[in-house]
C-alpha cells in the first residue's frame, strides 16, 4: 500500500530543527518503502540544503496558513490540502506546534496522520493554543518538556495523549575529534591561539553579547583568544550584527572577533575549536552542544531549557547564568590553563554523548512513534511504515 511521510516546516531559516527534519527525511527515503517528502515555505537556505541532499520538496505557504484573514488561511489550507492529496495517504511530521494549529484543517483536509515535534521551550499559551486540537502523536526533544507539553494539553487529553521525548542526536559521520592545530592551519588561523566557537544565529537570546563581553574580559587579563560567531542574522529589521560589532568597537576586541556568517561546515570549525560557548536564554536541547561533545570541545552554556540533560557542570561542561560574562571568562581561563580538567570534562561529555544521543538510536524511537501512529489511530486503517 502506498504510503508517504511529510516533514513540514514553515521557516526559510536553517537551524538545528531544520537539520533535523532534513535528516529524517533522508532516513526515511534510506530505510523504508514510504515516500519521503519535504515542505518548505519557498526558497532559502533550507531548500538549498534539501535540493543538495535530492530530497523532494513542495511548497508551502506559510504566510498564508499564519493569517489573521480567515478567508486567506482557509484558501492556503485548502491549497495545502489539495498539494497533499496528490500524494499517498501517509504521516505529516510538523516541525513547529504553531505550524500545526495554522495548517490544523488542510492536514485534516488532507486525512493525513499527524505528529507535532517540539523542539524549543514554549510559553504555555503558545502551547495550549498550538494544541488545542491535539495531533495523533508529540515528539518532544528533551525530557524537561513533556511535562511541560502535557500540562497545556485540553484536560480530556491531558491522560491519553500520545508524548515521547526523544533527546536530540549528532551525525557522527561528521562530527569527531581531529588534530586541532592542523584545522586551525586549514582555517588559516593560528595554531596556538584559542578559539572560542559560538555556533548560533544571531539573536539577543543566543548571548552573542555575553560572549563578547567574555572576550573582552579575558584580553584584561591579557589572554589572548579568538573568537568565532558563526550564524546569520535572525533578527529582521534590528540589525542585531550591526549592534554586536559596535559593541566589540566599543570594548576594543573588534579584532578578537570574527563575523563568519552562515556557515556550512560547523564540523571543521569545530575540530578547530578550543571551547564552544553557547550563554543563550531560549532553546530546547541544542544540536551545537552535542556536536561539540561528539568532536571533543569543551562547552560552556547557561543552564537554559535541556542543556542540564546533557551538561553536569564540571562534568560533562559548565553550566554559567547567560549574563555573567565574568564567570565566563573565569571558566574559560581555567579551562585553557588546566590540561587535565580540560581534557577530562572533553572525555567524558564525548563518552555520555556516544552512549546517549547517537543518530541510530535516534532514528529507531522516531520510527516506533510512526509506527505506533500508524497503527493505534483508531479513525483510519491500521497501517504501518513498510520496510524496504
């Protein structure tokens, strides 16, 4: 029988759950029979990274699905519906919780099963309106969000509905440690002076500002490091870049710290890397630390969302309020000068990180949540995802 499975998302921006959409994409088309299908709102860094990846993508409209116009979200759920019915009946895998409530009626429409994927930490009114009719299943991507999730569900829900977390994972394909001083030669820069790494858009949430502060502190007490923002403006109409390289002018570091941009090979970056810093206010579990620990680096994060699931501080990481730029620049100092403490957190995040956030582990509970779907969905036939 004919099946598909749909991952959709209505954002032009790539980040980590887009990463990880692309991915799944990818797995199902490997490893099952079902069509594999991609829905993006258009062209943009995604779409680039699915047409390399020879994914089959479709259009969405996602400026129309989020109207406050009720004629105009209808035609663009209709629209959605009909784009969707030309493909056999399947699974729709939605990225984001208000994706879902804006395309709720053409997924419906469409009679397609549904699976909501939470990725960030939501207020709970975003969450209660996003579900209010809830999906056939929720994925969340740390273990501190079901409950969460739950909590805002309706209360005839609340008992029964279907919720896994499943932990975020790392392409160990790409990310493993490597000679540092020969990435840094690789990267022209030099060898011997750190690197600091943020990999992160660019957004006041992320800590951009914590992190350069840091740098600024450590250069008082004459350590010399460089730092690296890698990451693409998210903050339309503020120029947020704009500010940051003020603010490096303005606390005499603007040559400490590099600009890179949107960047494609965060895994070279990485076993360039010293220390990943990541003093962000807003996430879910971020895809940056566990590549971070996969390749060998040590983080240093604030202690947001489901960092604390894969971070023990002194332990697998550091855990550091956003704002304190000093107690980064005392971590980081510490780090760079004790080898063995360094080395030791580097090990062992490497080692809880192999054992707990591997992509195959990953893909297998993703799979047992379409398959349960599939067949405890009491409206539609009992299906199953068909192996090759």
């Amino acid at each position: 029988m004919p099946f598909a499975v749909h991952q959709i998302l209505i954002s032009n921006e790539f980040g980590g759950l887009e990463e990880i959409a692309l991915r799944l994409a990818v797995e199902v088309r490997k490893t099952t029979a079902a069509r594999s299908e991609v829905w993006l709102p258009g062209e943009g860094k995604t779409w680039e990274r699915a047409a390399a990846m020879k994914l089959s993508t479709n259009e969405v409209d996602a400026v129309g699905s989020l109207s406050k116009s009720w004629l105009r979200a209808g035609l663009s759920n209709g629209s959605f519906a009909f784009q969707l019915r030309k493909h056999p009946r399947g699974i729709a895998h939605i990225h984001t919780p208000f994706a879902y409530r804006a395309l709720r009626h053409g997924l419906r429409w469409a009679g397609v099963r549904t699976v909501v994927h939470v990725h960030l930490e939501y207020g709970q009114e975003m969450l209660r309106w996003s579900l209010r009719n809830p999906p056939d299943a929720i994925i969340t991507c740390a273990t501190f969000l079901e409950q969460q999730v739950r909590n805002a569900l309706p209360s005839h829900a609340q008992e029964t509905q279907t919720i896994r977390a499943i932990p975020n994972s790392f392409d160990s394909n790409r990310f493993y440690p490597g000679d540092r001083q020969q990435a840094k030669r690789m990267l022209r820069t030099d060898p011997n002076c750190p690197v600091l790494l943020m990999l992160a858009n660019l957004a006041p949430h992320k800590g951009q500002e914590t992190t350069i502060r840091a740098v600024a502190e450590l250069a008082k007490q004459g350590i010399k490091v460089q730092c690296w923002l890698a990451g693409a403006e998210r903050s339309p109409g503020t120029n947020y870049e704009h500010s940051l390289r003020k603010l490096c002018q303005e606390l005499d570091v603007i040559e400490h710290v590099n600009f890179l941009g949107f960047c494609t090979h965060t895994a070279e970056l990485l076993r360039a890397a010293d220390l990943l810093l990541l003093p962000s206010t807003c996430e879910g579990l971020p895809l940056t630390i566990l590549e971070a620990q996969a390749s060998g680096v040590p983080v240093l994060a604030a202690p947001t969302a489901g960092i604390p699931e894969v971070i023990q501080d002194g332990v697998t990481g550091c855990l550091i309020e956003a704002t304190d730029h000093h107690a980064y620049a005392n971590r980081i100092r510490h780090l760079l000068q004790d080898s063995q403490s360094y080395a030791r957190i580097a090990s062992k995040a490497r080692e809880h990180c192999l054992q707990n956030h591997n992509w195959p582990q990953y893909w297998d509970r993703v799979r047992n949540v379409y398959d349960l779907v599939a067949r405890e969905c009491q409206s539609k036939p009992a299906i199953e995802l068909p192996l090759h």
